[in-house]
C-alpha cells in the first residue's frame, strides 16, 4: 500500500529551470505553496528540482503555471539530458569568457602599471561590454526575470556589480572624470561563471550515486510471446509477462523466478558483494547481474512499482525536502540580496560624502594591501566599493549548504544499502537514546522452518491450508511444511496477537499461540518458537520453529552499546523464546508476548521520559510503532505497510544498519553545520571588510566563487573516510 492510497495526497517532483541561488529556488517554492490543493512544496537548488505533496485535483499545468510566474521554467526532459545541456552551454561561456578576459586583463594591469595605451580605454569598453552583456547574458536575463518578478537573486547582485564598472568605463569614454572599471566587470563574470563549471561539476559528482542507479535500468527484454522470445523495449513489459534472462545479463525487470539456477550479483542495490544463489520461486530484481546460469522470470512488478524505480524515486524525495536547520539560512536568503543592496549603496554613499576624511585612513594601508584604489575621485572610490560589496555578497554557499550535503549523505545512504525517506531524520537521528527491535525478521532472518512437528497427515496438511493465506512469517514456514496436495481452506480469519483459525473439511482448526507454555519449556528455552495446533477445540499437536538470528544482530548491539544507546526488544513471541534470543544477541531489557498497541505504548512511556526513540522492524503489526517513532527504520525485505510508515528503509542487512544511518545521519548533519557556519562567517567578515574599501571587486568575486565550491567540497567529504 502506497502513501496515495493511504492519505489520497499525490507527489509531483517537477524539474525546475533557471535557477542560480537560494533566493530563486525560495521565490519557486512559495509559488508552489500558494496553488490551492498543495500541501507541501519544496525546491532543492542543489538537485534544481521541486517536490510537491498535493490533492488529487491539483494537475501538473497548475503546477507549471505557479513556477512559470516566478520567471522560472519546467522541464520534461531526463536529467541527464538536462546535465549535459547545461555543462555544454556553462562550456562554451567559460571559453568565450576567458578568451576576451585574460588579455584584457594583463592589459590593464599594464596600464595600471605605467604603460598607458591610448585606445585600450575604447578596447576595454567593448571587450568588456561583450563579456558582461553576451556572455554573461544568462545573469542579466536571471536577474531580469527575479526583478520583474519582483524578488531578487544571486544574479541582481553579479549583473549590478559587472554592469556598474562597464558603466564607469562608458562614462570615462565620454570625458567624465571617473576611474574605468570595465575590466573589472569582465572578470566578476569571467569567475563567477567559472566557479559556476567547478560548482556544477562538483554538484554533479555528488549525485553520482543516484546517475549509477538510474543506469542500472535495462532498456529492453527478451520477452515470451506465444512460445517466440522477442525483444522488447523495456516500457512494453507488462505485470504476468515471461521474460529470458542469460548468463551475463542485466536483469531487466523484478519478477519471480519459474525456472533456472543461478548466481545473482545484487551489490549495486543491496550493498552485499557477494552473489546470492537464485532458484525457482526465488524473487530477482530489476538492475541486478545474472552470473552463471539462464533463468526465466515472470514479472512481478514494472514501471513506477519496481524496485529500482521505487528506490530512485524516495532517494529524490530524500533530497528535495527540507530539514529543520534549514528554516535559518532561508530566513536569512530571503532578505539577504534586499539587505545587501541597501548596505552598498549606503557604503557608497558614504564614501562620497566622506571621502576627503576616510580615504587617507585607508590609502594609509596600501603597502599592505595593494589593491587599494589609487585615486583622488570620490565617484571613483564609491562606484569601487560599491562594485566589491554587491558581488561578496552572494548567498549562494548559503542555499547550498544544506542541499549539497543531504544529496551526498543519501547518497552514500543509498549506496550502503539504506534509503533515508524523510531528510528530516538527518537531523533528529543524532537524539536518539532508544533503540527498540522487533525480534522475527529484524534481530533474526526472518526466514523461520519448521524443525519439528507431531501432528497426523491430515492435520498437517489442514493446517498448512489455512496458514497458506497469511503472510506471517510463522504461517508461511508452516505453509511450506507440508510437501503434498492441500485441500481447501474455508472462514479463515486472523486473530491478531494469537494466531488463525479456518475450517478444512468441515472441521474447525486453531493454530495459535499454546495456552500455556510449560510443556514446550525445553524447545523455549533453545529459542525456538512452539505453535499449537488445535481441532474442534481439542489439541491436535504442534509446530517447534526456528528462525536462525541475523549474523550482524549482535555485533549491531555491542556496537549500540558503545554509542551510549540503550538497545530493547520488543515482540509478540514468548517471554522464554525472547529471553533465549535476547541473551544470544546481548539485550538486557526485553518487552516480550506485546500486540502492536502495545508496542506503541512501551514506545510512548520511553518518549514521556524525554528520549528519542528509533523502532526497527518489518511487519504489519511494526507500523503502528515505526509511525510514532521519532525515527522509524523498516527492514526492506517486510510489508509494505511497514516500509511506507518508515522514515528508514534498510534494503539489505539486518539491525547492523542502524549504527550506519546514526553515523551517516551524524556525519552529514555535522556538515551540514560546518557549510552553514562557513557561509555565515564568510559573509560576516567580508561585507563589512567591502564596505570599508579593502577589497577589490576581482577579488570578491573569486573569494564568492570560492565560498561556494569550499561548501560543495565539504559535502563531498561525507562520500569519504570511515563512516
């Protein structure tokens, strides 16, 4: 069960164009946000995407329409084509910029320096024009679109900057007595459109673990039909279909397999190295590599509804939403260019009413800090600080500190076999003092047999019948116990928290929990699990069970222990079977014979003592309790329910996953803080340092760009070292 299905709500992820900073992703989402039937948006500058959480009567062109006001656009194309699109243009500017840039600069630093060249003033008027006003045509059409729209973005502070010092250049052309600063203008675009390829660049190598898993995605099948294998595109394949799957192939799509034997490589979507031996009525799944032998498959799940596209599709998610820290930098993004503006024409102003008593105090700091204009003109010396406090200014390192950090954290989430569903879990997972584990299926494989029995062959073969219908773990093993025909099961019911009932035959079964345990002391005690067999009311014999623990289960619990966690089981089962496997695996605490309410319950009384609470399990009876969680984790091999009500989906491995997502969780939001802080300190200082004449507009652009790409290689650090 889907969360559409659940809620009635329906998510849109759109693909947003145009945008350059944290101002114009915020400008989108509040557009988003007012569409009546929306509930939630959120725009990602890092991955330039939307995620909006709706009504099922909003539609995509309304969508559209409230991007499309802010000036921004939306796309259908892949987001690769979009990638190299955008890389070949960003290409294609560098070079024009740096062509025209590097001469005219060495030319200015030689006229600066004594050799006056008679035409370089009308050469620097147009090499410069040609640069800030073609090249760079993209940050004025940016800035444009935010001021018609009336908000304003990175782009209104470069195009302000680089147009204001060609402006001086045309004035000095003219005969007005001003410095010329059109050389400037060209290198504020020159660098901020290089620091653009090196961010994108950078931007892109942080996803690269979603790109790996959109390429694992087979583009045809070799389908079944009629007897006749034919090649289809993958798109064709439908639900039922059979497909081939050879030695050395991809497989193309999730299914169940009819026929075959063969080694599966799944490491690109588990995790795990090594291949896993898959026989008939062994599930396969779309992306991984078949290894030795042929297999045939039949289709299981397609399209949205398969795995890859499912895992894919909740990474995305992951990235596009917000955090808690995050409601501070958009706080401070959204008045930052207003406030920024105002600050340098102030400094500018100020410095050319004041300029005759400030200019000897700073002109005193030359031999220090040699790019301190040399100039008597009070216009000149405005227009120059005017230039370098509109281009530091930038709040790009501020909108993608948080970003670039969540889509290299899921990232490597994604890549170490975890899916982080809600981003919000980044920040609350470094809380947690709790751990509670559901037994069957979490802590053990959750692949329990049958190792003993008593019952005659009918009773055996009329309790399978009506275990068959369940999707417990428990009934499943007892479903496979018996090998031959079985009849017909009738009024089947669950009874939650004891077991099943039906009728075979017109006789009446009861397969449950037994009413008193002390017969079974010497099974319970082994940590196996006992399941009673009763007929019409009488006992007919009983089901010993074992369900082997996970390997990783208690080195996962010693490693909690480290961490300063307190690790609890919670379970349905016996207190003795509980007891036997809490003692393999190292718990101490152990709640044991709960019903689901019940797990909520013990979940609740450890929050009412101000703890952080983190649920792992996997089944239906786990939803209730990984829902009221603060951090509930799913094991990816339960029910469905139970993976749509977790904010964790652990897509291989066991309990041992847990100590991964807390050091992920912990690593990235710790970056998450040092990028915030940079940004914060890097304005801070800077703004005032350009107010007060000290910095030149060349240098504050480079240290911008600089800030920018200081904060992406930050994030790029969670991808590395031990974690």
């Amino acid at each position: 069960m889907d969360d559409r299905k659940r809620t009635g709500k329906e998510k849109t992820t759109l693909r947003i164009t145009g945008m350059t900073c944290a101002a114009c992703s915020g400008a989108v989402e509040r557009s988003l946000r007012k569409v009546e039937g929306v509930d939630f948006a959120a725009v990602n500058l890092a991955t330039g995407t939307a995620l909006v959480v709706h009504g099922p009567n909003v539609g995509g062109d309304e969508l559209r329409e409230a991007v499309e006001r802010t000036g921004y656009g939306v796309t259908d194309d892949k987001p690769e084509e979009v990638e190299r699109t955008r890389y070949l243009e960003s290409r294609r500017n560098l070079f024009q910029a740096l062509v025209v840039t590097v001469p005219l600069a060495m030319l200015m630093i030689l006229h600066m320096v004594g050799f006056h060249l008679p035409w370089f003033p009308w050469l620097e008027l147009f090499a410069s024009g040609f640069v800030v006003f073609y090249v760079g045509r993209g940050s004025i059409r940016g800035a444009w679109i935010a001021v018609t729209h009336f908000h304003t973005n990175m782009d209104t502070l470069i195009s302000i900057g680089a147009s204001s010092a060609w402006l001086t250049t045309l004035l000095h052309v003219l005969g007005v007595p001003i410095s010329s600063f059109g050389s400037i203008g060209a290198m504020i675009i020159a660098l901020h459109i290089s620091g653009r390829f090196i961010e994108s660049s950078l931007r892109d190598k942080a996803a690269k673990e979603i790109r790996n898993l959109l390429t694992l995605r087979a583009s045809e099948a070799r389908a079944i039909i009629d007897g006749t294998e034919i090649r289809v595109p993958i798109e064709a394949v439908s639900m039922g279909m059979t497909v081939k799957v050879g030695p050395g192939d991809r497989v193309p799509v999730d299914g169940d397999i009819l026929s075959g034997r063969s080694s599966v490589d799944e490491s690109m979507i588990t995790g795990e190295p090594i291949p896993v031996l898959k026989e008939k009525g062994d599930p396969v799944t779309g992306g991984s590599s078949n290894l030795t032998g042929e297999l045939t498959v039949t289709v299981t799940r397609t399209g949205e509804d398969a795995f890859l596209s499912r895992m894919v599709s909740l990474v995305q998610e992951a990235q596009g939403s917000k955090i808690p820290i995050q409601a501070l930098a958009d706080a401070v993004t959204r008045v930052f260019v207003p406030v920024v503006t105002i600050l340098a024409l102030s400094a500018g102003l100020a410095w050319y009413v004041y300029f005759e008593q400030l200019y000897p105090v700073v002109s005193s700091f030359r031999d220090l800090i040699p790019w301190v204009l040399d100039t008597e003109s009070a216009v000149s010396f405005s227009v120059f600080v005017f230039v370098a406090t509109m281009v530091i200014a930038c709040p790009c390192a501020l909108g993608l500190a948080t970003p670039m950090a969540l889509v290299a954290g899921t990232g490597l989430a994604s890549k170490r076999g975890l899916l982080i569903r809600n981003a919000e879990a980044i920040q609350t997972t470094k809380d947690i003092a709790v751990v509670l584990m559901d037994k069957t299926g979490t802590l053990t494989e959750g692949k329990p047999s049958v190792v003993f029995h008593d019952l005659s062959s009918g009773d055996l073969a009329a309790a399978a019948a009506i275990e068959r219908s369940s999707g417990h773990p428990l009934a499943k093993a007892i479903a496979a116990s018996s090998t031959g025909h079985l009849p017909e099961a009738g009024e089947v019911e669950e009874i939650a928290g004891r077991g099943v009932r039906g009728v075979v035959g017109g006789v009446s079964y009861e397969i449950g929990k037994p009413g008193s345990y002390e017969p079974y002391r010497k099974y319970l005690e082994r940590g196996k699990t006992v399941v009673e067999v009763n007929r019409e009311g009488s006992p007919a014999g009983f089901f010993v069970i074992e369900d082997r623990v996970r390997e990783d289960s208690r080195a996962a619990v010693e490693g909690m222990k480290e961490m300063g966690l307190l690790p609890v089981m919670l379970t349905g089962d016996n207190e003795s079977t509980a007891r036997a496997v809490a003692a393999e695996v190292g718990i101490n605490e152990v709640h044991a014979g709960v019903r689901p309410e019940e797990k909520l319950d013990i979940l609740r009384s450890y929050q009412a003592r101000g703890k952080k609470v983190l649920m792992v399990g996997d089944g239906i009876n786990d939803a209730a309790a990984l829902k009221g969680a603060d951090i509930g984790m799913a094991i990816g091999s339960g029910m469905d329910l139970a993976i749509d009500s977790a904010d964790v989906v652990v897509i291989s491995g066991g309990v041992s996953r847990v100590l991964e997502c807390i050091r992920i969780s912990g690593r990235t939001f710790s970056v998450i803080g040092q990028n915030l802080f940079l940004a914060f300190l890097y304005n801070v200082i800077a703004i005032p340092v350009a107010m007060a004449g000290f910095l030149h507009p060349a240098i504050a652009e480079a240290a911008m760009a600089l800030s920018s790409i200081s904060v992406v290689l930050n994030s790029l650090t969670i991808r590395k070292g031990d974690i």
